[in-house]
C-alpha cells in the first residue's frame, strides 16, 4: 500500500473508480488490504479481483462493496 490510497482518482476509468473517491481512508485501506492479501493467496491479480469480496478478513461492509464493483 502506497499514497494512492489518498487519491482519489487512483481507478479514475476503472471498475470501482466512482465508489472509491467518497469511501472514507478506512474503508479505501481495507478494501486494499484485502486485495493484496488474496492476491498472494490466489497467485494474480485477476484472480484477487474475484477473491476480494469474499475475503475472511474482517473488512468494512465499504471496502466489501468497493470489491465487488472492482470485481464487475
């Protein structure tokens, strides 16, 4: 995790990028954390895509929805 967290046009034009800008820090981290986290797991970024939503981690119902829209 980098200062792209702070940005808010990090997805500008990707899946997620209108959800993203109006979460809170909170929210934008934890669903970050739980994409890096499934990404090791699974091995590459597109399967960490369709893993995020599911995460056991305990993440914010937020960062849960934003994952399902990078997800779409």
């Amino acid at each position: 995790m980098d200062s792209g967290v702070l940005n808010p046009d990090l997805l500008k034009g990707s899946r997620g990028g209108r959800i993203f800008p109006k979460l809170p820090l909170r929210d934008r981290i934890d669903s970050i954390i739980a994409h890096e986290y499934e990404e090791i797991r699974h091995g590459s970024h597109a399967a960490a895509l369709k893993a995020a939503p599911r995460t056991d981690l305990p993440i914010t119902v937020l960062a849960r929805r934003l994952c399902r829209a990078m997800a779409r």
